[in-house]
C-alpha cells in the first residue's frame, strides 16, 4: 500500500486525489486550499461565506465552493457524502476552520464558551468520524490545526488555548487510534500569521495593529506568518510518503520558544 500510494510534493504530486478543507475561505485555509489545488488535488473548500469561497476558489476549477456551518450535526455527513459524490474518494481531511476569542476569565459565559467548543472542537470532530470510512479505504490522512496556544499558556483567551489543546490531545489520540487502518493523524501549530482571525473576533482596529506589533516583537525570526508557509507544511504532512503520524509541527517562527 505505501509504494502504491507514495509521490512527492510540488505540481501535480496529489494528481488524482481527493481533499477537503475547512475553513477555506480565507487565510490560512484558503492557502491549503489553493496549495493542494496546485499539486493536482481536487478540493472541496467548506466554509460559511460562499462569496469568499468562489473567491478561493478563482481561477482553480479543480477547487470546488461548498458554504455549510460545521456547527449543524449532520454537516459533517453532508460534506463527506459531496466529496464523494464529485470524486468517489477522499484521501485528506484537513480541519483548518476554527474561531478565535478573546475572553478574560471575568467575561466568560456559557454561550462564548459552547460556541468555542462547538466550532473549534465538536466540528472537526464530527467530520473525522464522518471522513473515517473513506480515509480507511485509502490509507489516507487527518490534519488538524492548531494553533502556538494549544500548547503554550495566553492571557486573556484561555478558552480558546483549550480548544486547541484539546485537537492537539485528539490528534495525538486519533493517531494511535487509527493507525491499524492506515491513517495517519498529524497537526500544524501556527504563530501568528496574517489572516481575518482578529477582525473576525470583533477587535477594533487599533487593538488588531497593538497586538500584531507586540507578536511581532516576541517572534525570534522577527515576523507573522504567510498562509502559504502554513500551507506548504500541511502538504508535506498530507503527502502519502511521509512516515510521520501524531505529531503537532510548530510553524510560529519560534515564538514557541520564548
């Protein structure tokens, strides 16, 4: 199985393959989604805006716009069934769409709380166990993203940070899990990268500008992140050659270190 499914990465190096990304409609995910689009991959790109989507998508036919909210129950299913239905497999699910909080302990409610978990915990895991049957019969691969505060404490946000310690834990898990069946389970862990997760938080412009200056100035490489360097990594992981499973690869400049 491993020498039927080996390639390598760059153009054309997931010709005939299937994935689906969440998230995809902007930043980082509309990086993977664009990325494994240009490695040949037929992609259904999942998010919650279809006029951001149809913009992901652009000028790549082989990806293909499909608005649902992860936090309905059956959306799962449903994503899994259209994939399906389009290219009659799936080789990688990756569980890239999440929201960000900023919620001091003092502001927290149960509602903050449960959409937290609903989006950034319940979600991907409700379209893994939705993906599992297809990704057995390929040998294929889950890649969840994390994020630096899944596993390094954040003042003013400590629900979000759970969230993403808690994939980092279910990757770890999954990994074990599924293993026996071919399927390996790997995360990327980004910095600070240039996306919409701030704004889309309802930060004012001000405080968006203050924080990305002080991230900036606690990076040992001295910058935020690209989408695409995100992306690149989430390839290599997905990439059917890679004998790599259960791990949560940094991509944070270094900020992981500090």
């Amino acid at each position: 199985m491993i020498d039927e499914h080996r390639t390598t990465l760059g153009t054309g190096g997931f010709t005939g393959r299937a994935v689906v990304v969440t998230g995809a409609g902007s930043g980082i995910g509309r990086a993977i989604a664009r990325a494994f689009a240009a490695a040949g991959a037929g992609v259904l790109a999942v998010g919650r805006r279809p006029d951001a989507l149809a913009e992901t998508a652009g000028e790549h036919p082989s990806i293909v716009p499909f608005a649902a909210d992860l936090r309905d129950e059956s959306a799962g299913e449903v994503i899994v069934a259209t994939a399906l239905a389009r290219w009659n497999r799936l080789d990688v699910l990756v569980n890239n769409a999440g929201v960000f909080a900023a919620m001091p302990l003092a502001e927290a409610t149960a509602a903050r709380i449960d959409d937290l978990v609903a989006t950034n915990l319940t979600a991907p895991s409700l379209l893994a166990k939705a993906a599992l049957a297809p990704l057995r019969e390929r040998g294929g691969a889950i890649i969840n993203v994390s994020s630096t505060f899944g596993h390094r404490p954040i003042a003013g946000a400590a629900h979000y940070g759970a969230t993403k310690a808690a994939i980092e834990q279910l990757t770890r898990s999954w990994a074990l899990e599924l293993a026996p069946d071919g399927v390996r389970v790997n995360a990327v862990a980004p910095g600070p990268t240039e996306s919409e997760a701030l704004s889309s938080a309802g930060l004012p412009e001000a405080v968006i500008a203050q924080i990305k200056a002080e991230e900036t100035a606690r990076i040992p490489l001295g910058r935020r992140g690209d989408p695409a360097e995100v992306a690149d990594w989430v390839l290599r992981l997905a990439d059917p050659a890679a004998w790599v499973t259960g791990q949560v690869l940094a991509v944070d400049g270094g900020l992981g270190l500090n």
